[in-house]
C-alpha cells in the first residue's frame, strides 16, 4: 500500500458493539493470511466486534449483521471466520439466494485452503454438486455446507455457524426454516451481510434487524454498516470514501467513475449503502395510486381497449387492457408481460377471444412483427402511436390519476411499478414519458396501462341516432 494513497473511510457509519475485553479475531486474521492475502483495516477492526468473546469464551454477539456497498469484499470477512471455524472443527452451514453466489463462495473457500498449503484428498475433501457444496477439514474434523436457501432448506440439521450471504433477500419463511440449525450448538453465531434492499428485493428480515438492532430491541446483537442517511449527487467523490471502506485498496475512482450511470437512486443504494424509504421521490406516490384502488371489480359498459409495448431493451413485451365503468371512469388492468422469446401468440390468442375495440402498439423492437401477425390472423390493424401522442398518453395518464378519473384492483405487480417511477423528457417541447427508479423493474408494465387508458379515454361513445316524426 503506497502511503500517499487515500483510503476510504475505515469505520462504520452506523454500528452497535456490545462492550468487550477479548476477541479472536486475530486467530481468525492468521489463518486467513495463511493464504498470502492482506487483510485490509476495516476488516480487522469489524472482525474485533463480530469475535468478540465474554469471560466464559461464549460470542457477545449470538448475531451480527452488516451492510456495505458493492466491491468492497464484505464477504471476505465471512471467509475469515470460516476459515478459523474449519479450523476448530466446527460445522458452518453457508447460505446464499443464488446458486451462482454459493457456488462461487465454494470455490473461494476451497482456494484459500488450498493457498494455505492443504492438498485436497490428503488434507480435506469438496463435494462439488452444484448447490450442495461441501468441505471438510480432516486433521480438525471442521466442516461446511454452501446451499441456496429455500423455506425448507436446513430442517433438522445442527451447525455452529450460520452465514446468510446476500441477507436482502432473506425472507421470514427463510428464517423459519433455518433459525433453529444452531440452537443445539455450544456457542451458535449467526452472521448476515448483504446491501440496502431494492424494492424487488424479496426480503424482510434484514431490514428488521437492522431497525430493531439499531434501536437498541435486539439482545446479544451487533451491526456494522457504512452508508449515507440522505441522497447524494452521483459525482459526490467525499460520498464514495464515506462509504467505501475498500477505496485505496481494490477500490478506486477510476473504477466507480466507470459504473455511473443515470439512476441516482440505484447508485446511492448499490454504491453508497444507502437505505431508501421507498416511493418518496415517485412521481407516482403510494397514497395517490391507493385512492385509486377498487375492492371490487366495478360495473363495466363496452368494449376492451388494449395497450400493448415492447420494452425499450427489447427483452419484454406487456399487455393491459382498460374499459370504462357505469361511473364514467376508465378502469385499467394489466394481462400479463411476458419475455418476447415467447413470441406473440399469447397476444393473439388473447385478441381472437376478447371484445376488443381497439388496440395500441408501442415499441419498435416487436411492433411490426406483431402487426403483420393480427393481419394474417385477420385481425382489425392496431394503433400505432406517433411520439406526439404517447406524449399525450402520458399526460392523459397523470391527469387521470390526479382527477380520480381512473380505477384499477391494486395488481401487485403494476403498484410497484407505478410507485416507483419517475418522468423522463421525450422531444423536444416539454414532453414526457416514465421511467423505473430501479433497472430491474420494468416500466413497459405501466406503459402498456396507460396506452390501454389513452385509447379507452379518448373514445367518446357513439351517439344514438335521434328520429323525429
């Protein structure tokens, strides 16, 4: 480490330590240095306050979370404990959401052994079946699974040490299952580390304790994070090494200058820790979209308007339809959003067996492939709408949501997606569309809505022809 190198902020923003005297952190650090890798500052004094021991050896932490941006080798500290729970013959169990990441973390784990010196068949042996990985340490008798987590996933098993990797994703069914593994230990841990959820992150139970951690509910529980209590602006350099401890070290602003993107909010969480109260900055806000919201299905008057688009990277295609009600409003419902590999016929079919009384397509990635299948289907030809009028779509979308014009039953998934968009300028004379707070959700949900609402809105009803005598 060149000394005029600036590192980044080496302790976290936010934690809570049980007071202690005595750690073994450092036999943890010896065994991973083994390997002839560093350990960096940060993670030696973290790794003080998760090892942390009271007068009868027993952990003052029975669980630790903690939360850091990505990159910055959160989970080495796993490592480092593991390493040292192989060593005293220990049973770790080593769960994650992905199969990918407990694999990768297999193979990580059976490196350092093998970086330490061991020879695998003479000093331990793997188990490499994918999502059921295995090690076992033979001179200490020290072993450790890797799965995917499931809600059923470690039932009557016993271990010592309990990790849950990528912790925004644990769910309550999760810990159900998995909670009582290390009730029969001597002296049990559990550890989690992940980062800030995103709105389609699954889990709960992370953010749970982080809160009741923080508020001083949790007995025998210690945190650790590093973060920002408010948003940043993206090119904020003093925010990067606020909350990147690994800045100086693997991290650099060369690195971090190259991920930026536009998406101020999924850089302040995947890179500045940090932690959102989700849909404050919508355009569409949770309490405006829920006065919308029917418990039941209204009185519907006419034919169904069908709003369908192609997602802007091509990868999916949505379908909504909207119909005016008895009331004189427009109620609008999402079909289903589906990958374009499925191709189109689900649309179709759809169209062939529905009253239909117009249809609109947006999207050049699959817009004219469908058209020309609805003609040779003998369909009646869609819409297609000019920039001018998906900019009036749009509009007519807010206005109908802020006049009450407009009902929908609360679809889960089309909620998400509304409460958590904001606008975005298209042309040139003060036009907008939508776009999604986060990249993985996608707002061809909500835009295939409300091209169903403009076609269903502007369609005035037909007159009855008056006779007179």
């Amino acid at each position: 480490m060149t000394a005029n190198v600036r590192l980044g902020n080496q302790y976290p923003t936010q934690s809570v330590i049980i007071p202690f005297t005595e750690s073994r952190s450092e036999e943890a650090i010896g065994f991973y240095e083994k390997t002839g890798l560093e350990s960096y500052e940060w993670q030696r004094e973290m790794l003080k306050g998760v090892m942390a021991v009271d007068d009868d050896g027993l952990w003052v932490h029975q669980k630790f979370g903690y939360s850091l941006p990505r990159r910055n080798g959160k989970t080495e500290i796993v490592y480092m404990l593991e390493l040292w729970a192989l060593e005293q013959g220990l049973s770790i169990l080593h769960t994650a959401h992905r199969i990918s990441t407990s694999h990768s973390s297999f193979e990580k784990l059976k490196k350092y052994l093998e970086d330490s010196g061991y020879v695998e068949g003479e000093d331990f042996n793997s188990i490499k079946a994918k999502g059921q990985e295995r090690l076992e340490l033979y001179h200490s008798g020290g072993v450790i699974q890797f799965r995917t987590r499931t809600s059923s996933g470690g039932l009557g098993e016993g271990f010592d040490f309990l990790v849950i990797d990528e912790a925004q994703e644990y769910t309550t069914e999760q810990e159900a299952a998995l909670k009582y593994t290390v009730t029969d230990s001597k002296n049990p841990m559990m550890v989690m580390t992940g980062t800030p959820p995103t709105p389609v992150s699954s889990g709960t139970v992370f953010t749970h304790f982080r809160e009741k951690t923080l508020f001083g509910q949790s007995k025998y529980a210690g945190w650790a994070e590093w973060s920002v209590d408010a948003e940043k602006d993206i090119n904020d350099v003093e925010a990067w090494y606020n909350s990147n401890p690994s800045m100086g070290y693997h991290l650099n602003e060369r690195k971090i200058e190259a991920e930026l993107g536009e998406d101020k909010l999924d850089h302040n969480i995947q890179r500045l820790g940090y932690w959102p109260k989700y849909n404050q900055k919508s355009a569409i806000s949770e309490s405006d979209w829920s006065a919308l919201k029917l418990n039941r299905l209204p009185v519907l008057q006419g034919k169904l308007f069908v709003g369908i688009k192609y997602g802007n990277d091509g990868a999916n295609v949505a379908m909504s339809v909207a119909v005016k009600t008895l009331s004189g409003k427009v109620f609008v419902e999402v079909i289903d959003a589906q990958s374009v590999r499925n191709g189109n016929q689900w649309i179709i079919n759809f169209l062939k067996t529905a009253d239909v009384a117009k249809v609109v397509i947006d999207g050049q990635s699959g817009q004219s492939i469908l058209v020309q299948e609805m003609k040779d289907f003998g369909l009646k030809a869609p819409i297609l709408p000019t920039v001018k009028e998906v900019i009036n779509a749009n509009s007519l979308w807010e206005q109908g949501i802020f006049q009450k014009s407009l009902a929908h039953m609360d679809q889960p998934s089309l909620t998400t997606v509304v409460t958590n968009s904001e606008k975005r300028n298209i042309g040139t004379s003060g036009g907008f569309g939508y776009k999604s707070q986060f990249d993985d959700m996608d707002i061809s949900l909500m835009d295939s809505a409300l091209l169903a609402h403009w076609a269903c809105a502007n369609t005035k009803p037909k007159k009855k022809q008056q006779v007179r005598y």
